[in-house]
C-alpha cells in the first residue's frame, strides 16, 4: 500500500455516500488482489469493510461483503502464521546456517555471527 | 583496519565537552581470524561502558567478580595481573565491560608471553602426523600463556602512555574509590571503549561475505583484509628479474630471516630478540660478505632473504616456496643448494650459538658437511658453536615451509639450545632492554647512534661467523674468511634504529627524500619501528615501515652509487648502460650537510620486494590447512572517552518525569482545546453588534 493509496483511501474513506454496488466491487477488487501475494490488501479490506459488514443493517450486497472480509480474514492470519514461523527461525538459526543463511540474506549484520 | 570517517568533531557542541573526556592515544586489541577461529577482542557496535575499577590486590580482584555493586565494570589492570588465570576468569564473568591494561615495567613479572607454547605447530614441516608433530619433542615456548589466541567478547586497550593513565586514575580517586570499605556512591567514573569488529567466525565466512557484498550489494562493505606485505631478498650475483622459473647455472645458497613480529595488541610489535636480533645480524653479514663476494667470488651465488609475516604461519617464506615451485620466481627449488636460517641470536651472554636441523636431516651427509663448516668458520673467533641432540625437530623457523616442499640440507643458527631463551617472545615487553642494548644517560641522539654496546658487539661476531659460513658454504676459499668482518658500529646503529629511534640521521641519508620531508604519518615518526606485518599497500599505502628500512640499507650496504639524475633514476631502461631486469634504482636523500641541505643521488642496487601474501588467498581456498589464511577484521572507529554516569534510579526517574510531562502536556492540551470557545470567545462578543 503505497503513499497515493492511502490518500486515496481518505478520500473515499467515508463510505456513507457511495452506492452499495461500488462497495461491494472495492470489497472484492481488494480480495481478488491480495492474492497476489499482498496481504496487505487483505488487512485494509479486513479494517475497512469491517463496519460496512457486520455492523451496520442488512442491505442486499452485505451477505457477500461479508464473506469477502471473513475470507481475507482467513488468509491474512494464514500469511502471519507463516511469515512469523519464518521469520522465527530464519532470525533464530541463521547463525547456524553458516553458508545457506549467507545466501539468504539481504543484509548481514556486521561484528556477530 | 579503520575507514575513513568523514569530518572530525571540530566545532563540538560544548555540551559534549563538558561531559565526556577523549583520550587520545588508543592501543586496542583487535579481531584476527583464521580458517577456523577468531581471536582478539570485540565491543558492542555502541561501546561498552563501565565503572572504572583498579585492579590492584586480590580484593580488587574479588570486588569486580562477585562482591561490587555497580556492574558492569571497566577494569584498570596493573601489569602485574594481566596473566592467564586473571584473564580467564575476567573473560568468563559477565559483570566485565572491558579492560584497559597498565603498559609498564614496574610489577612485570620475570616472564610473560602471550604466544602459544608451540609457535606455528600447524604449518611446519612437522605436521604430516609425525610423532615430533605439536611439540611433542621439544617445547618451544614453554613459558606461553596462550593470550594472543583467546577469543574475549569485550574490548582490550593497553595503557601504555603515563600522563593518560594519570588521568584515569585521577577520576578513579575522585570518584570510584572505596572509602572504609563502603561501596562509593553514585556519580561514578565510567569509561566507554569502541573498537567493534566487523569480521566474524573465520576467514572463510568472512571472505565469502566480502564477496557476497561485492556482487550484490550497492554498498559493498569489507569485512576482513588478508595479512600481506612485502618480503626483501637480494643476492650477491645480480639475478634477472624478467626470467622466472628455473635460473639456468645457479647453484645458490639461501640465508634467511624473519622481518616480523606481534604482541597481544594491534600494531605493537617491539620484537628485540625475536625479529630484531636476526635482522640486524643479516644485514651486518651482508655488510661484511658483500665486498669479498665481489673481489673473490665464490662459485655459488648467495641469496639473502628477509621473510614479512612468519608470525601467523609463514605468510612470507610458504609464499615464496610456493612461487617457487610454480615457477613464478627468478629461481626454483632446483636451483638451491642449502640453506641457512638466523633465528633469535640475541641472548647469547657469553655461551655457544647453536645449530638446529632435525632428525631425517641429520642423516644427511651435507648437513653434517654444512655444521662442520660453520664450526671451521667459528675456530678464529670468540664463538662457541654446538648442535642440540640429534634427536630434537627444527625451532620455528621459515626454514620449514621449504623442507616442507624439498629435502635440502639447511640449519638454523639460535641462542637457545632446547626452548627460547626469550622470556618476552612475541610480547610487548620484548624490547630495547630485553636485549640489553641501553645506553649511559647523558648522550645526544647522534652520539647514542654509534655507541657500542655490548649486544652490538655480540651481534657483529655472530655476523661475521655466518658470513664466514656462508662463504664457505657457498665454496669460497678459506684464506679470503679473514677479510670477512663485521662492522660493530653498523651493528650498533641498526640496532639504535631499530630499537630506540627509527628517526635517526643515517635512516634519514638512507631514505628518499620524500619520506624524509613528510609530516606526523611519515614512516619516520619518533621511536623504534613496530615489526606487526599490517595488511599492505592495498589498505594503509606504501609497504610497511620496516620492509623499507631493510630494503633501502640493503640498497646502502649493496648498491653502487651512480651518477643519474632523478628523472633517470626513477626510468632506467632509456639508458642503455643501466639493467632495470638486474637492478633496481633508489632515490636517496644522502648525509645532510653542516647547513643541512641534503644532495640526493640514485643508487642501483640488486634489491627486490616480493609480495608476501598467503598463498590460499590466490588460490581462493579460505580454509587451507596447508597455508595461512590469517586475515585482520576491519572497523569503523576505535576510541575511547570517560564520563560520570549517574545510578539506574535516577536514570528510570529522569526517564519517567519526562514521560510524566508530556502526557501531562498532552492532555493539558486536549482540555484547552475543547473548551477554546469557552476559554477565547470573551474578547469577540462586542464586534458583532455594532452594526
């Protein structure tokens, strides 16, 4: 989620005025996207329909809004578990890793192992 | 070794100057690694700070280990306590943040050698297994504690200037000190050391993460640089530079020495007796040979050769070998007949030099040939010379990386008959008096240049009988030895140049002139040279201070004197009577006269350099067991500063009135503004009515 998006976002952060169908296209345009690898996607679709799907009265697209923010729920806790998973071993066996951890890493930290 | 910082702090807020004390001149340890291991020192990439101990009794001791109450401390060492078992203990306990030692003669204890007791065990010529292997003959350095090759996590200054130690002390009286055994109270003294090394592990990861920087990062950072310089050779007939391999009729004769030297701390290396004694004595043989090799001319040619690096695993001599046996040299393994070794001849007081070889040599008939001559060459003089049991392997000795490659018959000529006789080996402490070169008070620089004294005069007779031995060794005749002397006061200026004071006047006519005009970083800086090889051209600029002394008193003892000009001399090859394959050409200052002007000249000399790099670094194999793959890590900066730190109370109380304070001003603001109507509309009411 670059910069540009964000404002964007704020410009059309009040959902109040725009009409349930264009909801509902942002709500799965936002879905769609995150698979491609961007889970971020899924995180703001999650925040940002989260009112629109479960609080407020039924309207005719809520049913699918909603379903659109649990799935994007569903895969953004499935990209935490793997990345912290990862994430964890990677910072924990790296040292040990000797050469394979060399390759892999972007950026070494100087003076420890 | 350090990268270049950016500005300095000159216009420093005043702030800082008011809190913290730099001191100036820092001695640290640094990390070396090796195919396998790291050794040296390392801080925190943000220094380590402590509060600054003496460590002066026992109880000292006891306060930093388990009974002080303000951990981490910085330890001040006296001399007396930087042995093993303190170190150890220091290096196992967490409440260390570092240790600055006191560099001094009062307290030094009859012998201390941070050196392993076996020097070079893994890249000698014993080392294929046998049952001599690791010093199990004989044990070299017995008296080594092994200090060098410990791997400690926080930082290690030496102290060695008096007037910085004074103000160390003076804060530590100020504030540290103890009164009626009570623990002192806060503000304490603190003392915060930086000397973070970027290289870890061993040479072979940190070589392969250099190369990983160098491909794929934007700003490729070095982490580690391999130990490397120059070794000098010279010959007595001029051989041709441009021919390499196999130099066609020479039978040549190689005497040999190291050039350097090391010590627990970084570029400190005064190395008396173990570097210095055989420098000065091979330049004093060649002083004494030279001129007799070219009047009567022995059949053989003698190649005289000065190792850099034989501390870390015979950086210079494997380096040669190899170059040699890769036909990559003006001569090779086939073209030497024998060799002959100067090892630590300093400490000899009277008693007999000895004669090392080992024991698949000795059954060698020319080894036996090659003792009986030198003991022909000792008979007219004051020298005794005798061979250890037959029984007992090589000292360490660059002699061994060439057994290594071939059997030729060779000996190495030492004081010591079984292990050093040098009770400082490799230690900061092995100096000027180490070797008993002092002189009276009273004399000026110059007068102290020529004096005598009695190492000098040992010295110049050990000189004169490897002179005469390689003569003789060489095939000369025996009715020329006793035109072959060596010159007392040579021995006694290079002995006051390399131990006393480099920047003396016959090193100032030796260099060029260049060297002689330049400022604080010149190689001629006041005292005695530092023998540690350092990393070379490529990272501190031209060779090591040492290499060029050697090589341009060599160009003195050696050289003829011509009459080029400077433009002439610096490009030889446009004159038709000059050999740049056979010589080189020096541009040297010359005395200076009573009104001090110099009038430099060219000298043309048989003098070379030859690169002095591990050979497992060209080979690219990091983790070679055969040669050494010693590398230096580098750093960013290294300093130290002292300042008053105030207890953790204070400091969490500090911390939480801030705190306190803005949450308070936070929501000082958040009423205000929400009341603002209330608060700021009083003065706007009136306006509004008067239409």
């Amino acid at each position: 989620m670059d910069l540009s998006s964000v404002f964007f976002i704020g410009n059309i952060m009040n959902l109040e005025r725009i009409p349930n169908e264009e909801k509902l296209s942002l709500c799965r345009r936002y879905y769609l996207g995150g698979f491609a690898f961007l889970p971020f996607l899924w995180l703001v679709n999650v925040l940002w329909f989260f009112r629109e799907a479960f609080l407020k009265p039924t309207y005719t697209e809520q049913l699918q809004i909603k379903s659109y923010v649990k799935k994007s729920a569903l895969g953004l806790i499935v990209w935490v578990a793997v990345l912290t998973t990862w994430i964890t071993i990677f910072q924990h066996f790296r040292a040990q890793w000797g050469e394979v951890g060399d390759y892999l890493s972007f950026t070494i930290p100087l003076g420890t192992a | 070794s350090p990268e270049f910082l950016g500005l300095g702090c000159v216009l420093c807020s005043s702030v800082e100057q008011k809190i913290y004390v730099v001191l100036n001149e820092t001695v640290p340890c640094v990390r070396l690694l090796n195919a396998t291991h790291q050794i040296g020192c390392q801080s925190s990439i943000s220094g380590d700070t402590g509060v600054l101990h003496v460590l002066e009794t026992e109880s000292d001791l006891d306060w930093i280990l388990s009974s002080g109450p303000h951990p981490p401390y910085m330890v001040i060492m006296e001399t007396a306590f930087f042995n093993r078992s303190v170190m150890m203990r220091m290096k196992n306990s967490s409440r260390v943040a570092g240790v600055a030692v006191i560099i001094s003669k009062t307290g030094l204890a009859d012998n201390f050698s941070p050196h392993t007791t076996c020097p070079n065990q893994n890249t000698g010529v014993e080392s294929y297994g046998s049952d001599l292997a690791n010093c199990n003959g004989t044990v070299w350095n017995p008296l080594g504690n092994g200090l060098s090759y410990e791997d400690f996590s926080f930082p290690v200054f030496a102290l060695k200037d008096e007037n910085q130690t004074q103000v160390l002390r003076k804060c530590y009286e100020d504030h540290n000190q103890r009164v009626n055994g009570s623990a002192p109270q806060y503000p304490l003294c603190a003392m915060q050391l930086f000397s973070h090394m970027h290289a870890v592990t061993d040479t072979v990861t940190c070589m392969r993460r250099t190369d990983l920087q160098n491909r794929f990062s934007i700003n490729p950072e070095v982490l580690c640089d391999p130990l490397s310089d120059f070794n000098v050779w010279t010959s007595t007939r001029p051989l041709n530079n441009s021919a390499k391999g196999h130099a066609a009729d020479e039978s040549v004769v190689i005497a040999a020495t190291r050039l350097d030297g090391r010590s627990f701390f970084w570029e400190q290396a005064p190395a008396a007796e173990g570097t210095v004694s055989g420098i000065v004595t091979l330049l004093a043989t060649i002083q004494a040979l030279y001129p007799v090799t070219q009047e009567a001319p022995p059949p053989r040619n003698i190649f005289f050769s000065f190792f850099q690096g034989e501390a870390f695993d015979y950086i210079g001599s494997s380096k040669m070998v190899y170059d040699m046996e890769k036909n990559d040299f003006v001569i090779d393994m086939n073209n030497v007949h024998s060799m002959l070794e100067i090892g630590q001849v300093g400490l000899l007081s009277g008693r007999s030099l000895w004669m090392h070889s080992d024991p698949v040599s000795r059954q060698n008939k020319s080894v036996s040939e090659m003792m009986s001559r030198i003991q022909s060459a000792a008979a007219g003089l004051k020298l005794t010379v005798d061979h250890p049991s037959v029984s007992q392997p090589l000292p360490p000795s660059s002699f061994q990386r060439f057994l290594r490659a071939r059997r030729i018959p060779g000996l190495v000529l030492a004081d010591h008959n079984t292990s050093f006789t040098n009770r400082y080996y490799e230690s900061m402490y092995d100096d000027a008096e180490n070797l008993n070169v002092t002189y009276p008070p009273g004399l000026t620089p110059d007068e102290q240049l020529v004096y005598e004294t009695d190492a000098a005069k040992s010295l110049a007779e050990v000189a004169t009988l490897v002179a005469r031995s390689l003569y003789l060794q060489a095939g000369g005749e025996e009715n020329n030895l006793n035109n072959i002397t060596a010159d007392p006061k040579i021995v006694a200026q290079l002995l006051y140049g390399f131990l006393v004071q480099k920047n003396n006047s016959w090193f100032r006519s030796l260099l060029p002139p260049e060297v002689t005009k330049k400022g604080v970083n010149s190689i001629l800086s006041p005292g005695p040279p530092q023998f540690y090889i350092g990393l070379g051209p490529r990272v501190h600029g031209p060779a090591h201070s040492v290499t060029r002394f050697v090589q341009y008193i060599l160009a003195n003892l050696t050289g003829t004197v011509t009459n080029l000009t400077e433009s002439q001399c610096q490009n030889p090859s446009e004159l038709s009577t000059e050999n740049k394959d056979l010589f080189s050409y020096f541009w040297v200052s010359g005395p200076a006269s009573v009104n001090g002007t110099r009038e430099p000249f060219c000298v043309r000399a048989s003098v070379r350099l030859s690169k002095a790099v591990s050979p497992a670094f060209e080979l690219l194999e990091y983790g070679s067991r055969n040669y050494s793959t010693w590398t230096e890590s580098r750093w960013k900066s290294i300093r130290a500063r002292i300042f008053l730190v105030a207890s953790r109370e204070l400091e969490m109380l500090t911390l939480g009135v801030g705190v306190a304070v803005l949450l308070l001003s936070l929501l000082v603001t958040y009423f205000i503004s929400s009341k603002a109507e209330l608060l700021f509309s009083s003065a706007r009411e009136t306006p509004t009515t008067t239409y």
